[in-house]
C-alpha cells in the first residue's frame, strides 16, 4: 500500500523560506508516476502547487513558479518542497501527493501539514 | 490563467439524486482535460472519487458516477446518504500540463 508522509516545521516566519519533505512508503519514487504538492489554506479550496517525473518533466503553478522548488532524495525515498519568500497567504496546509500520469489525477495523498506563516 | 468553475454549494435530500459540475472559464470541458473528482470532509485530506472523466476509483460506491454533460464535466451522486456530506473538487489537466483545481462545491444532505 502507497503511503505519503509530509514532515516540516509548522512555523515560518515572513520572508523566509518553508521546507517540507514528504517520505513514501510503498513504491519507489524511480519507479514512474508524477510526485507533488498542493496546498489548502484555511477554510478555502485546494491549490495545486506543482509535479515532477524523477529524470522527467516538472509542472509549475505559474502562479507560484517564481518561488517554488521541488527535489527528490531517491536514497531516502522522499521528495521536497520549498517555498521562498513567504507570506502570510502561504499559511495552508500542505499535502504531498502520486499524480497517475497515465490517467492524469491524484491518486494517493499524505494526511498533510499545517504550515504557519507568523512573526 | 484558466478558471475553473464549479457551484459554492448544493443541497439534496436523502436518497435523492444530484449533479455537480465543473467548467470552465473560457470553452468547453472534454474528455481531453481527464476530469477527476475528489471528496473532502473537514480537517481530511481529500479522497479520489472519479478519474479519467468517469473511471471510478478502488472502493468508491456506484452511487458515484461522472460524465461529460453539455460543455461540463459532471459528478452525480445517486441515492445521497448522510455521510455524503462534504466538500467535491474538480480537476482538470490544461494542455500545457498544469493541474488546476475548481473551487469546490459544499454539498449539504438534509
């Protein structure tokens, strides 16, 4: 069973830069399928923030391209997220997730984090 | 960038039939944007309903169904339970690769 687990500090200041690692268990990120994220702030709908094939394509959200990074660690199985630059509208929560890139939808998602952004 | 559009809220009785749908902002939705659909309860992460415009995912009830009505994508939830109760999302896949979500629907069961 493909499971996704998202790991990260719930705090971050403005300005300064949100990391978060998502760790899969189940399957090999090398092994095919898109791996990203999307984001929820509170009390609104879910914001797609980006995919990536591992030796492959990556998808941006144009409107987040600018301050988005996604990496792979295919020693630990995980994958990551940083966001630079943040605001308060960064506060979400943060959910990894596997893109079927065959069917083209989210197939799997991690429970998810919430991250705030405050001084 | 494109909109994609879906109602705020919707309400149905017990065991009654509805229909949400997903649009878009400028043309027509097809086969080709692979609509999904996923189901979200407060404070979970979202769950996949539908994929591939009508392919339904593994345990989801048949009671689940999407298509292509008009120049939509739709979710028809037949025979409405209690615990339908939820938010619906939408997502299409816009040539260029980008995954884009709707709004989100409110579904009320009373």
């Amino acid at each position: 069973q493909v499971q996704l687990q998202e790991s990260g500090p719930g705090l971050v200041k403005p300005s300064e830069t949100l990391s978060l690692t998502c760790t899969v268990s189940g399957y090999s990120i090398t092994s095919g399928y898109y791996w990203g994220w999307i984001r929820q702030p509170p009390g609104k709908g879910l914001e797609w923030i980006g995919s990536f094939y591992h030796g492959g394509n990556t998808y941006y959200n144009p409107s987040l391209k600018s301050r988005v990074t996604m990496s792979l660690d295919t020693s630990k199985n995980q994958f990551s997220l940083k966001v630079s630059s943040v605001t308060a509208a960064d506060t979400a929560v943060y959910y990894c997730s596997r893109k079927n890139s065959g069917n083209d939808y989210f197939d799997y998602w991690g429970q998810g984090t919430l991250v705030t952004v405050s001084s | 960038q494109t909109v994609v559009t879906q109602e705020p809220s919707f309400s149905v009785s017990p065991g009654g039939t509805v229909t949400l749908t997903c649009g878009l902002s400028s043309g027509s939705v097809s086969t080709s944007y692979y609509p999904s659909w996923y189901q979200q309860t407060p404070g979970q992460a979202p769950r996949t309903l539908i994929y591939n415009t009508n392919s339904r995912s593994s345990g989801v009830p048949d009671r689940f169904s999407g298509s292509i009505l008009g120049n939509k994508a739709a979710l028809t939830i037949t025979g409405a339970q209690a615990d339908d109760e939820s938010d619906y999302y939408c997502v299409l896949i816009m040539a260029d690769g980008v995954s884009v979500f709707g709004g989100g629907t409110k579904l009320t069961v009373l």
